[in-house]
C-alpha cells in the first residue's frame, strides 16, 4: 500500500482536478484522450496521473463489480455499538472488520453508534455468520443494528471535485 501524504502538502491545480473527474468516470481513458481533452501533452497527463498516484489522492484503481452478477445480492447496513472505544479491543475491532471480505465500507462515527458498516453477502445465511465472526465472539461489541438495502438507488465512490474549484 502507498503512504498517503498528508492533505494539507497536496496541491491540485485545474489540471489535477480535470483529469480526476475523467479517471473518476472511466479510468480506463487513454492518456492521450485525456490530454487532448484538458489542453496538456500525453506526457504531463502521465506525469500528474504518476504524482497523484504516488501521493495517495489517487488511492487506487479498482474495477466496481455489480454484487449480483456474482451472486452477493443482500446489501446490510450495520450500526455497531461499543463498550469501550479507548482500548486495544477497539483497535482490535476496527482491524477485524477492515480485514473481513463481507464488509465492502467502514467507518469509525460521531453519534450514538461507534461504526457504520456497509455489508454485501450472498444469503442470510452468510450475514448470521459474519454477525457471530464479528459481533457475538467480539466482547467489546455492545450492541449492532441491521438495516437491509430493497434497492440500490444510487452507489458509487466519486468526489465531487466541481467544488474544490
């Protein structure tokens, strides 16, 4: 994994900040399209692509897989409570959830709830047994709330940059 460099050292210029809205799109765009699209060579579009990279704003390049094409159709929200959040058993936690492959998204919250997780499993069946993994064999775990997803209205990952302007 790449260090990531620290927000406040990252500088992006209108440049940057176009190339990003294309790669966020399809960041299979050729280089050159990009290029020729923002008004820079092939080259400096390579070269930024290269920096963005190696300073983390570009964490990664990844295909989105459509869940139910591969048959990991139920999508859970979990609301998870702890008993305490100033232990190793906390850090505990956050690593065991980072590290489970049901749980696409996790987010350590302000609020009542200490995590929100974003879960996609094949079958109930599959999500009961995460919760025993995750929740019923962690002691720290106070309480957990599910909320299963009918529809998926909208999902995605992009940023939208048009403000950063």
């Amino acid at each position: 994994m790449i260090e990531k460099t620290p927000a406040y050292m990252v500088e992006l210029d209108r440049f940057d900040i176009a190339i990003l809205e294309i790669l966020q799109k399809d960041n299979k765009t050729p280089q050159r399209s990009i290029a020729e699209t923002i008004g820079l060579s092939a080259p400096a579009v390579q070269r930024r692509i290269k920096r963005m990279e190696e300073t983390g704003t570009i964490a990664a390049n990844v295909a989105i897989i459509e869940p139910s094409h591969v048959r990991q159709e139920i999508t859970v929200f979990v609301e998870v409570e702890m008993h305490s959040e100033f232990d190793a058993a906390h850090d505990e936690s956050k690593k065991s959830f980072a590290e489970a492959p049901e749980v696409q998204q996790c987010y350590y919250v302000t609020g009542e709830v200490d995590f929100i997780l974003l879960v996609v499993v094949r079958t109930m069946a599959d999500y009961e047994a995460m919760t025993r993994r995750l929740f019923f064999a962690n002691k720290n775990v106070k309480r957990f709330r599910s909320f299963v997803a009918m529809d998926r209205v909208k999902v995605g990952l992009a940023v939208a940059l048009n403000s950063t302007r």
